[in-house]
C-alpha cells in the first residue's frame, strides 16, 4: 500500500526576510534502512514559498512517519503538523514558516549538557534560540532546556495523545477478544466432545456397514444370476415387441388408407345428401302443385257444388265424399317445403336490409300412422270434435351465421410435425385426433408431417372439438 502526501513550508533569513529560490528537500525515515530518504524536492518562489508531493511506498507501520525539512546539509524543522483526508486517505504535511539562523547563533558552548542536546530539537544541527549570541559566547543552559524542553513538549504531545486513543482502542478490542477467545474455547470443547461421541458411532457404523458388506456381496450374486434371467426375458420380449410394432405399423397403414377413404366417402356423401336435400324440396313443391289442382275442381252438374263441399256431414264422422278430396301431406315434406320457402324469402329480404325472425306456425289436422297429415277445410273442422283433431306445431328459427364469437376459425396445419400441430390446436382451444397413413394421399409432404385434415382450414367449430389430422408414414411412402 502506499499513501500520497503533499507538503507546504516558507523560509525566511535571519532578519525575517523572505528566503527566495532556496531548494528544499523533504526526508521520511525509513525504518527498513534505519536512515533518512528524500522523499521530494522544491524551490521557493518569490514570496518565500515553497510546495511539493509525493508518496509513501510502504505505509503498514501502525504509527505516523517521521519527516523533515533539510536545506543543504542541515535540518531546519523536523516537527511538522499533519492532516489527514478521512476520503481519500491522503496527508497534508505543514512545516509553517522556517528562519534561517544567523552565524553567531550557531555557536554553542561547551558546557552545554549531552542531555539538553538530546532533548532538545536541534535546527540546522544545532539548538537555535530566538536572540543573538553577545561576541562573547555565553549560554543560559536553564533557558535552553527548558526551550527545547517545551519544544518537543508541542511535537510528541499531539502523538502521544493519539498513541493514547489508540492503545485505549486497542485495549477494547484484545479485551472483545479475549471474551470471543473464551467463548471459542467453550466451543471447542464441546465440539471436541461431540467429536469423541461421532468417533464411537462411526466405529459402530462401521461394524455395522462391514456386516451389511457381506450381505450385499450374496445379494450382488444373487441380482447377476437374476439380471442373466431378465436380459434373455427382455430379449425374448424386444423381439416380441418389433414383430407387435412390425404389425401395429402395418395396421396403421391400413387404418391410414381407411381413414383416408371415409374422408372422400364422407365428403361424398355430404355433396350427395344435398343434392337430395335440393330434390326432395323440388319433389315436395311439385307434390304441392298437384294437390293445389286436384283441390280446383269444377263444378258438378249434378249438384252443383264443388269438391270442397263439406255437404253430408255429421258430427265426428267425415264424409267419405269430403275424405276423397282432403289434401295428404308427409309431415316431413310439409316441414321442408315450408322451409325452402322461407329460405327462399330470406334471401328476397337479405339484400334489403331485412331478415326473417322465429317463425311459428300451427296446423290442426288428422295425424295418420304413416306419418301424413290430412288437413281438413273450415267448415269440416267445425262438425268434428276438438278431441279428434291433432295440432301439430312447426317453429323456424333462422340459422346464425357462425362467428368467431360461436367458437374458433381452424388454422392450416398442413405439411406440420404432430408436436407442431398439437401446439397450435392447442392454443386455439382444439383437440388433435391423430392417425398416420402412406404418404401417397399427398407426397408433397415430408414423413412425419401432416397430410389431410378434416375440418378444413378456415372452418368455424365448437370449442373443444376434435380435429382429425393424417400424418405421412415415417416407416414408407
């Protein structure tokens, strides 16, 4: 680790005017070598001046470092203040303002004591004192003690104080410490207790596993002899199970070609239920036209009345010249011809703006065990009983055209995996009902893809419903 420093210091003379152009040069101590190191260097400007940086390339020591400021040969101030940056951990070294001492001041006498010169904090190498040295040397040894006395006083007080904090902090922490180191050694000991008593459940374990060796050893020769038994069981049974599959494969050909053909016969079938749908209503308008003239007859000369004369009649009891010339009409060609009508009506209306809504109608007649209807004129109707007569009630409500709203639209699933189709079926709220078949039904596609699919894209179905998809053969064409 290394720490940045930056230090100030301003030099003046002997008579207090300011010292310009002096080179000054920084020492740290280093405690590796035991001697003093320059650290940086600088020149003092016009005002006295002088500024420099630089860095301490080992700074681990859990004290501060020791600088001073030399000119030359000699020290001129070893007791700089120092200032720390608590962000970027950087120090502000300040040396103050330095004078240089005069000639007669670096005189000292030779009965100064080893101890004050040890004491003392020396400048330039020697013990400076603010007033001139008379021509004759001459020392107050009191005075000079006690100057350098109180000099070193101010540098090392602020220190020991600091060293005070940190010895107090210091204290507290090996006191913490001492306290976690105890309770480490209770734990310790239970640890090693607990160790003692998973040694001796260890060594009934493994007595126990050596026990358990043996019986797994039998077991292990009984398991080869039975695993020699079930590979020729699963032999025999792969073997069953490639004829079964050879046979599955051929049989869902075959229900392929099938499933192929109730598609075409199912589509024939539909086109031919129309067709017949669309004669019987042609047959059903022609019966109608029939029974509309055999119903205009003329007039007999005898009588002179018409076939729809109800003359002769008696309660409950139809006349069988009025029975001769009632209208017979299949219930079920009655309903279809209504409905072709009102088809037909719907369409006249549709390009209006118009619709047909629920249409109901009601007819009284009698109903025959063929399933006919016999329908009778009014004035018949009126010399039968009620109980006699049947109703019979037709109610036609035009179809809705279906909707998204009614369920969803069949995608396209064509020339897709079984996977692919399950997932859009899926996600659209259909059931996939798959089968497989040759791909001759459609050798555009792939093995494996989808082939033919009933209903067919874009049909609208219920929800839930399932759709049929043919996938190509993976095993042939």
């Amino acid at each position: 680790m290394s720490t940045a420093f930056s230090w100030t210091a301003r030099l003046t003379d002997a008579d207090g005017a300011v010292a310009a152009g002096a080179s000054l040069d920084v020492q740290l101590f280093d405690l590796k070598t035991g001697a003093w190191a320059s650290a940086s260097s600088a020149k003092t400007d016009a005002a006295g001046t002088a500024k420099g940086a630089g860095t301490i390339a080992d700074d681990t020591l859990p004290f501060a470092p020791a600088f001073r400021l030399v000119e030359g040969a000699g020290v001129i101030s070893a007791s700089p203040e120092f200032t720390r940056n608590a962000r970027t951990g950087a120090l502000a070294i300040d040396f103050g303002q330095v004078r240089r001492l005069a000639v007669q001041e670096t005189v000292i006498a030779r009965t100064l004591s080893a101890r004050t010169l040890r004491t003392a904090a020396p400048i330039g190498g020697v013990v400076a004192t603010d007033a001139a040295i008379a021509a004759t040397p001459t020392v107050d040894a009191a005075a000079i003690r006690a100057q350098a006395v109180d000099d070193t006083t101010k540098t090392f007080t602020a220190r020991l104080a600091k060293n005070d904090q940190d010895l107090a902090a210091r204290d507290a922490q090996i006191s913490t410490q001492s306290k976690q180191i105890t309770e480490r050694d209770a734990q310790i000991t239970t640890l090693r207790a607990e160790k003692a008593d998973i040694t001796a459940a260890r060594a009934k374990s493994d007595q126990d596993l050596a026990a358990r060796d043996v019986q797994i050893a039998s077991q292990s020769k009984a398991l080869g002899e039975r695993d020699a038994q079930i590979a020729a069981v699963r032999a025999q049974a792969a073997d069953d199970a490639a004829k079964s599959n050879a046979r599955l494969a051929q049989r869902d050909q075959e229900l392929a070609g099938r499933d192929a053909q109730l598609v075409e016969r199912s589509r024939v079938v539909a086109e031919q239920e129309k067709e017949i749908s669309g004669l019987r209503a042609t047959l059903v308008a022609k019966d109608l036209e029939i029974e509309d003239i055999k119903a205009t007859r003329t007039p007999d000369p005898t009588t002179g009345t018409t076939g729809g004369t109800t003359a002769g009649t008696t309660a409950g009891v139809i006349n069988p010249a009025v029975a001769s010339t009632l209208r017979t009409v299949a219930v079920t060609d009655l309903a279809t011809t209504m409905a072709t009508q009102l088809d037909s009506a719907q369409k006249t209306l549709k390009p209006t703006g118009f619709s047909l809504g629920a249409i109901q109608v009601s007819a009284k007649g009698i109903l025959r065990d063929s399933g006919s209807m016999e329908f009778l004129d009014a004035d018949t109707l009126k010399t039968l009983p009620q109980d006699s007569l049947s109703d019979l009630k037709f109610q036609f409500i035009p179809e809705k055209v279906a909707s998204e709203d009614d369920g969803p639209r069949v995608p396209d699933v064509l020339q897709l995996t079984e996977s692919a189709v399950r997932r859009v079926l899926t996600s659209v709220g259909l059931v996939l009902e798959a089968s497989t078949g040759p791909r001759g039904l459609n050798p555009a596609v792939a093995p494996g893809q989808a082939m033919v699919q009933s209903p067919g894209a874009g049909s609208i179905i219920a929800r839930g419903a399932r759709v049929m998809v043919i996938f190509a053969d993976e095993q042939g064409a």
